[in-house]
C-alpha cells in the first residue's frame, strides 16, 4: 500500500515508482490538503512543504483515511481501480 507520511522517504520513492509503472502522474490531493490544513491550525503549526508532500498522490487515487495508533494521525491511503496501490 502506498501511504504517504508514513515513512516518508520510503513512501515517496514507492510513489515515485508507482506513477512510472502505471503511467499515472503524483498531484497534490486537495481533499487530503484541506484535512492535513485542519489537523495544522487546530495546532498552530505550519502546513508547509514539507507536509504537503504527504498528500502528493496518484492522479486517479481514491483516498480513504487510517487512524494511527493514537488515533490522532491521519494517514491517507491511497487506492487504484479499488485495490491498494502497493
């Protein structure tokens, strides 16, 4: 599965590959954006771009969410035609 933020170099390089194998180009999620935006202005911190390269996704990605371990961490998956992307 490709979940960005998750290991975040990792998880780049795998959605690096992901897009050349499918032909599908990475785009920032807006969706994912907007919810990573709430999650930093409740906190006072800084969305920057750094951040924003967590919801750099699959074009055609549906994004559902994952609650982390402590449950206040939202880590976007990323999904193809239905099916994990990785």
């Amino acid at each position: 599965m490709c979940r960005p933020g998750c290991a975040a170099r990792a998880s780049r390089v795998q959605a690096r590959v992901l897009s050349a194998r499918t032909g599908v180009p990475l785009e920032l999620h807006q969706p994912t954006v907007e919810r990573m935006r709430a999650h930093y202005d409740k906190r006072g911190m800084e969305l920057n771009a750094a951040r924003l390269r967590m919801a750099t996704l699959p074009a055609t990605a549906e994004v559902g969410a994952l609650l982390g371990a402590h449950r206040a961490v939202v880590v976007p998956e990323a999904l193809l035609s239905g099916r994990p992307a990785l």
